[in-house]
C-alpha cells in the first residue's frame, strides 16, 4: 500500500474516532487564530509608539493606554481560553480513543488476539494513544497557528521592505530542504521506539504474572540479562533520536540566528541610506523576531508529527484488523435438546499444521462426556470450536442438528458455559465475578443456588463481607479449590444448555476434586456436559469417554473398562492403578 495513502487513512480514522463533534475543537482553534491575527497587530503598534510624536499624543490621552492594556489583556485571555479548550477536546479525544481502542480489541476474534502480546496491547492503549491524542490538541493547532503568525508576519514583511523580505523568504526553502530527510530518519527511529516499549511491556507483564516460576527456578540473573538487553536497545535508539534532534536544533538555530543577523546589517543599511524609517526598522526586526519562533516550532511540530504518526500507525493497525460479528447467524436461535455433532471436523491454527484430523462424535442431550489424550492432541480445540472462538474448519459442527455456522456467537455463548483450567476470576469482589457478563441480571436467588451448586457457599458463607469479600487479581486470597468453585458457579448461574470443562479439576486436591465433580454431576442432569480431563476420578463419572490421538484424530471412544482394552492411547495416559480402592 501506498505510504501517504495509508497515513491518510491513519489521520482520517484518528479524527472520526476523536471528533464526533468538532465545536470545542473549531472555536479553540478560532480562539487561537485569534490570538495570533491580533500578535501580528503588535509589532505595527511597537513601531509607531517608538515615534516621537505618537508617543507624545498617547501620553497625552490616558484612554489610549488604558484601551492597549485592555487590547493585550483580551488577547492574552483568548489565548488562555484557547488553551483551555484545546486541553478539554484533547481529554475528550483520549477518552474516546482509549475507549474506542478498547471496544475494538475486545471484539477482535482470538485468532487475532492471540498473535498479540498483551503487555503490547497495554503499551498501545497507555503510551501510544496518549502520543496521538497531541495530533488533535497540540500538532495541528499549533501548526495552524505558527503557519497563520508566519504568513501573516511576512505579508506585513513584504509591505515595510519587498526587496529585503524576498531575501529572508529564501530562509524557508533552505529550512523544509534540511529537514525532510532528517523527519524521515526520525520517524523510523520514532517508529523503533514505540516497538521497543511496546516488547519490554508484553515481556515484563509475561514475566510479572509468572514471578514464582522465575523464583522457583532461581531465574533472577537470566530475567535480569533479559530485560538488561531490551533497555540497551530502547537505550541506544533514544541516543540515535537525541542525536539527530540535538543536531537538528543546533543547526536549525545557528541558521535562524545567521538570518536574523543577515536580515538586521541588511535592514540597518537601508535606514543609513535613507531607504527606510527608523520606526519602519523597528517594526520589520520585530516582525522578524516574531516570525523566527513559530518557524522553529514549525519545524519542531513536523519533528513530533514523525514520532506521533509512528504511534498513530500502531493504533490504526490493531483497529483494522477483522473484527468479530457477534450477530452474524441467527441470534434467535435456542438451544432445546443441547446435542452435539462433530462430522469430518479437521482444523489448524496454522494452515500448515493441522489439529483436529477428520473428527467425527456425537454426543446425546444431556449426556456427560470426557476427552482424553496426550497434551497437544487438540482436546481443548474441540471446546474452543464449539464456542466459535475460532473458525476456518472444514466438515461441520451441529447443535440440535443446526449447523453452527448458521448460529451468532451471541445466542450460541449465551447459552453455553465454558470453564477453564486457568483461573479467571477478576480483581473486585466475589458478586463483581459472579455477576459478570451475561450473569449481570442475576437474582440473589440464583446466586446463591449456583453457590450451593458448586459447594462455594460452605466457604463464602465463613468470609466476613460474604459475596461482598474482595478478591485480587486471578483470585488471590483464595486456594485452588475455591478459585475453581466460584469459576463454576459463576459459569451455572444462567442455567446453560451446554457446559465446556477444560481440565478443570487439574489443579485441585482430592476433596476439592471430589466436591467439583459432584457438582458437575448435579448439573450434567440438566445440560449437556463435555469435559477435557486426565485425573481418573472425574472421568470414571462421565457417560462416555472420546480417545484423542496424538494426529487429532479420534478413534477410540467408550466406557473406562472398555477402553482399558482396546485404546493403547487411553492406557497410556490415564493413571488407572489402584483406581479400585477410589
């Protein structure tokens, strides 16, 4: 793609997302330009006041100073109201744009998502957008004015001198000449840096929420190599950025201060040679003056516009990217029976790497089942199908014989639990993760009969604040077995059609276990219940047990005692000794 088409679609998506309404916008930037058109009047005011005879008369006339004071008071206060406004749109723009990033990540479908580090993610949503959010309320403002002060300073310019304004004029070519090159080199080095931030935080968020595996396995020196590395590359890019910066702005001041010396000996030749007025010269070194500044902070504006397109890039990239339609199929489409078919289902996450090869079960209404099999063999795929978290398959997956292609995501996850093996309880507190989601319209009634469900009311019920008791990030302050307790009470409390379980009595002791799995048993009378397990306990109690192959294929299936003999695979992987005396 085109590099300017592709930054004009960036700045044009960055404006409809910031500026649904542009009123505080326009009149901040109208304040400004106001501001600026009434700077260019001083210059001309200066200049005749340095006339004998004007400064005469306005001595003379105590309400023509009273009226310059008030003039430069109105266009400071204009200024300090434009400045006002320009901060609320930009509060406003970052407000919508967090908030729109927000809203498009979390409907990206996960096949997206996973190819994205979440630390990186965070990085776009804090550091990027806070650097994109100064387009609208400080880049283009600013520009709009200097570039205003500028034009206008040298049409006053060319009315004093023509001769001599034309000879500064060639100032500004010189200038955009030395530094295109210069913004271009400085945009890639922009471009590293927001790369390098958004590495190191997707890495030490990974590492942070895994700090007692680098405990455990004493990896203290190895993270601290790690990180060492990635901060001497952020590093030397921030010394290349200051480099070229340091050297821009030295030769950029250095050429602005020759012009204004060139410009003051070529001015004051002319009033020597009576060319021009005293009062005329005043006037044009202060016009020149006030025209050096906005050109340098033209210069320093096209400097940060490279750094900011950079960060504007990466927000526009991940706000591009195929989002998921909730409401694509039938999103009136109920679950009544909640059985389930698999017919010659093969799936990749990569293409060249399949999965699930030519799976093909079916499982009744309300029958209780578990998967088996080695790590990697595609158990959790199934789950993950069958809530359309991913899509691409070939073959076809049916509820109640309707194809789930056919089925919004909204209906099908409105009416299926899903259960992981990891903990997902949110920091808040323990109503806050019941009531989450779909869950939010649910009565005391049904909160705590999903409590009792799951057996979480015996310890919910002993917490001081009950329901009301706050729980950290991934439920810390609870064991394994009240995390996974509350995770499945929260997943019974819509009374789902279907139930997907996804290893989730791994991490549990033998009463916990015993507890869920009752549990899940009380349940399973009443939707149908898929479970990917490996803990003999719990599958004993399912109805029918599928073998997963290594390839993802499927080709044993039955009862414990059945597969006992004729499935090598579930021989294999399912610790059946002494299971006589469970």
């Amino acid at each position: 793609m085109n590099t300017n088409v592709s930054e004009a679609s960036d700045f044009k998506k960055l404006f409809r997302i910031c500026l649904p309404h542009k009123g505080l916008l326009i009149l901040g930037v109208f304040c400004s330009v106001l501001g600026a058109l009434a700077e260019l009047i001083i210059p001309q005011m200066i200049g005749r006041i340095v006339d004998v005879k004007t400064m005469h008369y306005i001595l003379d006339n105590k309400l023509i100073m009273l009226g310059g004071a008030a003039f430069f008071l109105i266009i400071y206060l204009i200024q300090g109201i434009a400045i006002y406004l320009l901060g609320r749109v930009g509060a406003d723009a970052m407000n919508r744009l967090q908030t729109e990033f927000t809203n498009y990540t979390f409907s990206l479908p996960l096949s997206q998502i996973d190819h994205q580090s979440a630390g990186d993610l965070a990085s776009r949503l804090t550091n990027d957008i806070s650097e994109v959010t100064k387009i609208v309320t400080v880049l283009f403002p600013q520009l709009t004015i200097n570039l205003i002060i500028v034009c206008g300073s040298v049409l006053m310019l060319l009315k004093i001198n023509f001769k001599l304004t034309l000879i500064s004029l060639l100032i500004i070519p010189i200038c955009f000449i030395i530094i295109a090159p210069i913004n271009n080199r400085l945009e890639k080095l922009y471009n590293a840096h927001q790369t390098y931030l958004g590495n190191i935080s997707g890495e030490f968020t990974q590492k942070i929420r895994n700090v007692k595996i680098i405990k455990a396995f004493l990896g203290h020196k190895q993270e601290e190599s790690n990180f060492r590395i990635r901060f001497n590359a952020l590093a030397n890019n921030l010394v290349q950025i200051v480099k070229v910066l340091a050297a821009l702005n030295t030769f950029m001041s250095a050429l602005m201060m020759l012009f204004v010396i060139v410009i003051l000996l070529s001015a004051s030749l002319s009033v020597t040679q009576g060319l021009m007025t005293f009062s005329a010269l005043i006037t044009f070194i202060l016009y020149i003056v006030q025209m050096v500044n906005p050109m340098i902070d033209i210069i320093n504006n096209l400097s940060e516009l490279s750094e900011t397109k950079g960060a504007l890039h990466r927000i526009t990239y991940i706000m591009s990217l195929p989002n998921e339609d909730l409401n694509q199929g039938d999103s009136n489409f109920r679950i009544h029976d909640g059985g389930i078919c698999f017919n010659h289902v093969t799936f990749g996450y990569e293409l060249e790497k399949q999965v699930l090869n030519d799976v093909s079960i079916s499982i009744a209404p309300k029958q209780f089942v578990a998967i088996v099999g080695p790590s990697g063999a595609g158990k959790t795929t199934i789950l993950s199908l069958l809530m359309k978290f991913y899509t691409g398959y070939t073959g076809s997956i049916e509820i109640d014989g309707i194809s789930l292609s056919k089925i919004s995501p909204f209906a099908l996850r409105n009416q299926c639990a899903f259960v992981l093996q990891s903990n997902s309880l949110f920091s808040g507190t323990i109503r806050d993760n019941l009531l989450y989601g779909k869950n939010s319209n649910a009565s005391e009634t049904e909160i705590e009969a999903a409590l009792e469900l799951s057996g979480a009311n015996t310890f919910v019920n002993q917490f001081p604040q009950g329901i009301n008791t706050k729980i950290g990030e991934d439920g810390i302050g609870l064991s394994e077995g009240q995390r996974q307790r509350l995770n499945i009470s929260r997943a019974f409390l819509r009374h789902p059609k279907i139930i997907l379980l996804d290893e989730i009595t791994a991490n549990l002791d033998a009463v916990a276990e015993e507890e869920v799995i009752d549990a899940i048993k009380a349940i399973s009378k009443t939707a149908t219940t898929i479970m990917v397990a490996h803990r003999l306990k719990t599958i004993l109690r399912a109805d029918i047990i599928f073998v997963m192959e290594k390839d993802g294929t499927i080709k044993f299936s039955g009862t414990h005692d059945e597969l006992l003999q004729k499935s090598s695979t579930y021989q294999t992987h399912i610790p059946h000794v002494n299971f006589s005396i469970l």
